[in-house]
C-alpha cells in the first residue's frame, strides 16, 4: 500500500506531521532546495551555519541553501 497524505497528517492539528532536527545532525543528509540566487540544488549537506539567525545549509559544491528554502532534506519534505 502506498502512503498517502492523509497518513501524514497530524490527527489534533489537523497539519502535516513533522519532526524535529538539530542542524548539525543534518551533515550527510540529503538536500533539494533553492539558493538565494534561485539555483537549484539537489546535493548532501555538508555544514551548516547560522546567517542572521536563519540556519543556511552549505552543499558538496559550496552553495548554499537557507532553511526556508529547503524543499526536500533526508527523503522528508
């Protein structure tokens, strides 16, 4: 059976589940997103740093990619 949307959807809130991550467990994981000059990225995190208290993920090649810019990161949307 296939995962649906409504398997992930949070029952009192009615909202998509969602987990918590500290930033730095996030190095090796996967990334999809866009870079602040709109560039697509599809990498593995590498470091993470905080830009005026905005968590920004730097990639294999360098980019970077803020954290409300991640589409994907570790197979979770």
């Amino acid at each position: 059976q296939r995962v649906a949307r409504e398997h992930l959807l949070n029952p009192a809130s009615g909202g998509l589940m969602y987990q918590r991550v500290p930033p730095q467990a996030t190095v090796g994981m996967s990334i999809t997103g866009v870079t602040a000059d709109g560039s697509h990225v599809e990498s593995r995190v590498e470091l993470v740093r905080n830009v005026d208290d905005q968590v920004v993920f730097v990639v294999s090649d360098g980019r970077e990619v803020p954290h409300g810019q991640t589409i994907e990161l570790g197979g979770a949307m």
